[in-house]
C-alpha cells in the first residue's frame, strides 16, 4: 500500500470519534406521517440515485412524452438539469469504477464489464475510495444495491464492505446482468424476507428510505444504485398495462402486445422489441420515479431536504434495441454520446439555483471532489483524483477549469472489435478513434450532437491536434491496448 494511503487510514481512524452530528429537536415522532424537525449542520447528506442502463432521453425533463417521470421532473424544476453529462465510460463496471475511485477507468484498469470469469477487481489496498473520503468527513456510508466491481462472490475480495463501507444493503451475491426483480430473490441472497411479489426496485426504496431515518441525526452517504432499468425488462404488472394501454392509444390497438410480447418481435418473450416508446422499460422507470418520490417526501417529513444534496444519474447509454437516448447516436458499448451522455439532476436548496439548465461538460470523476468539497471534507493527500469539483459552479457558477474530457474502451470483456475506440471531448469538437480499420471521426457537438456529420476530412489541423492530446492522455494513464 503506498505511504499517503497508510496516512489517509490512520487519520480516518483518529478522526472516527470526532464526527459531527446532526441533533434531533422536539417535534419527533415515530410516525411516519408526521414532519420532524433536525436541526442541520454545515455538511449536507449527500443521496447518489444511479439507474442503470438509463437512456439520455427517457425522462420527461429530457423531453420524453411517453414514459412518466414525475417526481424526477419536480426534482429538475427544483435544482440543476445538465444536458452535457457523461459517464465515464460506455458500460457499467467502469462507470462505477470511476465513481468510487474518483479516477479514470483507463487507469484503474477495470475498462468493461466484469463477467464471470474475469480476475480483475476493485482492490482496496490500491484506492482511497469516495465512501471512505466522505467517513473521514464524519459522515456514515451506506450503499443500497447493485456494485458489480468484483464478481468473485465468493471470495469478495474487491466488494463493498472491503472497501469501507458502513452499510452495505441488497447487493448482488451472484452474477446478476439478466435480471432478479421479484422475491424471492436468486441473486441476492442478503434479502432473505420480502413481501410476495414485492419489485426489487420498491424493496430498493424501501431500504433506502429506512436508511434515512436510521441516520438522520448525522450526515450521511447515501449510494443508491438501482438495478433497473437494465435487461431482462420486468417490471410490475399493472404499471406493464397502463403502458400498453398508452402505447395503443398512441400507435393502434394492439400493437402493444404484437411488439412487446411476440417471441418474434420481442426477442424470445424478453420484451425488447425495437420502438423508442416500451411499456415494459416505462413501467420499470416509473417505480424508479415512484421511488425518488418516496426519498424526496422523507426528507421533507424529517426536516432534512433543505441540508441534503439529492443527485440522480445513469451509468451509461440506453441499452440497444430498448434505448431512447434522445436522438443520439447509438447506445451502450459505443463512445458515440448515445453510449455516454446521461440524465444527470441535482438539487441541493439554498446552494443550487431552482430550475438550472446548463451544457457545462462533467463527468463520472468529478462526483468524488464536487462530494468531499460539499461535505466539508479534504482529497485524501498524494491521491490521484481526476474529476474537478463541481461545487463553485453549482454554488456560484464558477465555470469548471478543464477543457478537455477523454475516454477508452477496449472492450477487453465483450470483444466487440468495432466498438474498441477511445475519444476525446475539448470544447464543441469531439474525436474517435477506432481501432478495428483503424480511422478517426470528428464532429462538432454543438453543431452536430447526434454526430451524423464526420468533420476529420475537412479539418485536418483539428484532427492533429485532438489525437495528440488523446495519445498524450493515453500514455499518462497508462491506458490499456485493445486486442484486435
């Protein structure tokens, strides 16, 4: 372990006993229909809402018309919409990777989903990770759901407990890419009572709402990381037919059920038929929505919401013949945005101005310092972070002081050889390069964000000069071949 890690332990150690707390006032009640008063601290609670698979388009504050998102449009009109925010890669393990480390998942070396049989993990003794970053500020950890940075179940050694976490509730126990949304549950064997037929994505709220409440005397870091709305689409029944119902009413009678439940059309009964509007992926969303709705009025009744720092976000790009990524090009496993431009929304009362639109480009890495700044906290000392705080731009609107944002993928996982590419993002021009018939693409984004007209023909000296800074960046993290 290096020397500055050992230093960050020991004063996380030392420091343990001196973390504040938030008081609670008379006007408590254990009912849960009545408003309780907290008197805050300066450190907000900080809640993470990541979806998974979660497509640019598919909220009603991103434009869609179909799919039903109350809440988190009221969430938007409350705090800040970014309609420039990537993931920090076009799959889910390195976006989480990036999350937690605070780095780029080139140089963590965790580039693509972790399958079954991968040896590769998150290793605590390599990474400061951002739960033990916010303890160190005094705040209780929690993580609620889906973590896939080590699939050795077994052994764990990468899991979230071995990374400091103080409560790890509902994650996989074993490999859970297809699904495991109705109890009893196969693939988290940690959930070991649930109501019949209860929804992974409610008994997900659930937690996450009793998180809240246990914790509400201190700050605390909450990750929810919900394992909708990634395939196999199952979703409650009756939200699966007030969809379809919708969906006919839209595009015919019965065309639901032709599409959606055909084996044919619906890819073998999975539901994935190729239309921007499903009822299933709709259903499946709105108990996400339902859920925010229920952390939302939680902090309202416990005096909490004006003191917390509610975030949701999407770990990459729709999922292919499912996705709606809002006219984008592509999806998940591309680095054209349609895999990495994601919904992103944060509120935080009195900090953030209510009902912000901005096109300011962030990114996966910045969530780490934008937390620890707002919590009052320090970056651990001689610790790589990657990200920019985003905390003067989002208090102030003290523009970001980077210009440039970079990713690689090289699909070591999936081997998709036309996928393995890395890019860059300076300004409104964005790079691809390729490495499958090796080639370069550019395109200017504000002009052009579904990338429908590739510019590298016609602008040379552009292209000369953002390859450079991605070969640059790529030697200084260290970034991993593909093998073609």
């Amino acid at each position: 372990m290096k020397q500055p890690l050992l230093y960050f332990i020991a004063a996380c150690l030392l420091q343990a006993s001196a973390c504040q707390s938030k008081i609670a006032t008379a006007g408590s009640s254990n009912n849960a229909g009545n408003a309780e008063t907290v008197v805050q601290t300066d450190q907000p609670n900080i809640i993470f809402i990541m979806a998974d698979d979660l497509g640019w388009g598919e909220l009603g504050a991103y434009g869609n018309t179909f799919n039903e998102t109350p809440h988190l449009d009221k969430l938007a009109s409350q705090g800040i919409t970014f309609t420039n925010a990537y993931a920090a890669a076009p799959v889910c393990s390195p976006t989480r990777a990036s999350l937690i480390t605070g780095q780029f998942p080139a140089r963590v070396r965790i580039t693509d989903f972790m399958g079954t049989q991968t040896d590769r993990a998150l290793d605590p003794a390599k990474y400061v990770t951002i739960n033990e970053a916010m303890a160190q500020a005094g705040y209780h950890t929690g993580l609620v759901g889906k973590w896939h940075l080590d699939t050795n179940y077994k052994e764990s050694i990468g899991g979230p407990k071995k990374h400091g976490f103080h409560e790890v509730i509902g994650t996989e126990t074993k490999y859970i890419a297809d699904g495991d949304y109705f109890f009893p549950y196969d693939k988290i064997s940690t959930f070991t009572t649930g109501k019949e037929n209860e929804y992974l994505t409610d008994r997900q709220s659930e937690e996450a709402v009793k998180f809240i409440q246990r914790n509400k005397e201190k700050p605390f870091f909450l990750y929810l990381s919900y394992y909708s709305v990634h395939t196999a689409l199952e979703a409650k029944q009756e939200l699966v037919d007030k969809y379809k119902r919708k969906f006919d009413a839209k595009y015919g009678a019965g065309q639901a059920d032709k599409l959606f439940e055909s084996a044919k059309e619906g890819a073998d009964g999975k539901h994935l038929a190729k239309h921007l509007d499903n009822p299933y992926l709709a259903a499946m969303l709105e108990s996400i929505d339902q859920g925010v709705g229920a952390i939302m009025q939680e902090l309202e009744r416990t005096g909490l919401a004006n003191n917390t720092l509610l975030v949701f976000y999407s770990d990459n790009g729709g999922a292919g013949s499912v996705a709606n990524n809002g006219g984008l090009r592509m999806n998940k496993t591309w680095l054209y945005e349609g895999g990495i431009r994601e919904p992103l929304i944060m509120r935080l009362p009195g900090k953030i101005k209510a009902g912000t639109r901005t096109d300011v480009p962030v990114t996966t890495m910045d969530f780490y310092p934008t937390f620890v700044e707002f919590g009052k906290g320090k970056n651990p000392a001689g610790y790589k972070l990657d990200g920019v705080s985003l905390a003067p731009f989002l208090t102030k609107g003290q523009t970001p002081n980077r210009e440039t944002l970079y990713w690689h993928y090289p699909s070591e996982t999936g081997k998709w050889k036309p996928r393995m590419a890395s890019a860059v993002r300076k300004g409104d021009y964005k790079l691809i390069q390729f490495y499958a018939k090796p080639r370069v693409e550019l395109y200017n984004l504000k002009a052009d964000p579904g990338e429908k007209k590739d510019l590298a023909e016609k602008m040379p000296d552009k292209v000369r000069e953002l390859q450079q800074l991605l070969t640059n960046w790529k030697t200084e993290v260290n970034a991993e071949e593909p093998v073609i």
